[in-house]
C-alpha cells in the first residue's frame, strides 16, 4: 500500500462529521483487510475525540479566568496587554499547571463544562435531526439553540482563539496511523488521572475484573478525564492489542494522541 493521509478539523462532532470520519476510515481499513476491527477502532476515535472536546471547553473556561485575575492584578491594562500576559502564563507550564489546578477546583470547572455538554448536547440533537431529514432550521429551533447561551459564547471563542480539533488518518505498509489533536495544552492534573486510570483499568483487566473498574468509576464528577481512555484500552485489548504500545499521547502547547495499528499483526489474526 502506498503512503497515504487524509487530515481534517472538527468544530462540532455532529453526525455529519462522524459520518465524513467514518467513510475515510473504512476506507483505509477495508483496503488493509481490518474491516473486522472497524467498530471498535470507530468506538476509539469517539472516545478520543469527545475527550478533545470537553478539555477544549475546560482551557477556554480557565484561560478566561486567567485573564480576569490579570485584569484584576493590573488596574488599567488593556485587553490586549492582558491576553498577553495570559498567554506567556500558558506557555510556562510550570506556571499554568499550578494555577490551572487551583482555578479548576475553585471555580467548579467541572460543573460549568459538565452544563455546556449538557447544552451541546441539545444541539447535537437538533443538528443531527436537521441532517436525518436533509432540511433547513424552523424558526423554533433557531430560537431554541440561541438559548443555549453558554454554548454559543465558548463555541465564539474556541473560534476567535482558533482552538479546534484535527483529526488525521495515516498509512503506510506496516501501519494505520490515527492522530486525534486538540490544539489547547492538558493540565498536569488531567494528564497523570489519564495515567493513572489506565493503570487501575489494567489492573482490573489482568484480574479479568474489568466490568468492576467501570462499575466503581460511574462517578464522572471530574468531567470524565481518564475514564475515556480506559474505555479506549478496553476496545483495543478486545483487538489482541497492548493499549501501552498502541498509544502515545504527546502533551505540549496542544495535546495529540496518536493510535498506531500494526497491519500485518492484525490481519494474520483475522
């Protein structure tokens, strides 16, 4: 198979652009001989872009209040003199990591991302009906998604601070690569849960106690942060894959998780 790649980004992870997803990579996997394993690798890529979403929706929420705090420290600086200072805060993740973590937990971030899900997912229903049908918005439903108030104004600013979600299908003769980027540094905090609840899924897993690790993390009450990848290690494992080899997530000014599907390992399976 010759080398081939197909990019693309994601402002909302509606039905259409899971649809565009899911052709391009059927494609790719009907062409190796995996099409067996298409399901759980879809099951994946959801897991890991709706993971994208929600820490998109997390570093907009603190960077905001990141600014509010320099506002307030610096009587009569401008707006752009302010955004400024918030940016060289992110880019020192020393720095960012330590305020991140204290604004996350006095702010109630969690709550506020958990309500724009909530509100996102109205308009995802809406969205994805619209598309069913192949029709335009009534004017009642234009009315009903501009209520949805705390959506539109971090969807606005993911747009102005261009944060977005690219998602890339690579393949070479020995591998299907999936990268999944989220163009927003990660907390520290949300990194190592991400870390250690892999760990405490495997350990479960090896036990064969696997439904128990789901069971006791029901609570998602941190806005989820590692519990998506568990799910993930539990499809690929089901593939015959080791999730540590499968996976590699790269955290710097944005975060990328790169899925690596070796070819000829999975198809002598098939």
């Amino acid at each position: 198979m010759s080398r081939k790649k197909v990019s693309g980004e994601i402002q909302i992870y509606s039905k259409k652009a899971r649809t565009q997803i899911v052709e391009i990579g059927k494609n790719i996997f009907s062409q190796s001989g995996l099409d067996r394993y298409f399901n759980d690798v879809v099951a994946c890529v959801d897991e890991l872009i709706k993971n994208a979403v929600k820490a998109n929706y997390k570093f907009v929420l603190i960077s905001n209040k990141i600014f509010e705090n320099v506002v307030d420290e610096n009587p009569g600086i401008s707006e752009s003199e302010a955004w400024e200072k918030v940016y060289e805060i992110i880019r020192n993740k020393e720095e960012y990591d330590r305020l991140s973590a204290n604004i996350a937990e006095t702010e109630k971030i969690s709550n506020q991302v958990r309500e724009i899900l909530n509100q996102e997912s109205i308009h995802l229903r809406l969205k994805n009906k619209i598309f069913d049908q192949k029709r335009a918005y009534t004017p009642e439903e234009i009315e009903k998604i501009s209520g949805l108030t705390d959506l539109q104004k971090i969807r606005k600013e993911l747009n102005g601070k261009d944060i977005k979600i690219i998602v890339k299908f690579e393949t070479d003769d020995q591998f299907i690569f999936i990268e999944v980027t989220n163009t927003a540094p990660i907390m520290a905090k949300d990194l190592n849960r991400i870390y250690d609840k892999r760990d405490e899924f495997k350990i479960y897993r090896d036990d064969h106690r696997e439904q128990d690790f789901f069971i006791k993390n029901l609570d998602t009450s941190d806005s989820g942060f590692g519990l998506g990848y568990a799910t993930i290690d539990s499809f690929l494992c089901n593939m015959g894959l080791d999730p540590y080899k499968t996976i590699q997530l790269l955290a710097a000014s944005d975060t990328t998780v790169i899925l690596s599907f070796p070819v000829e390992e999975m198809r002598s399976r098939v």
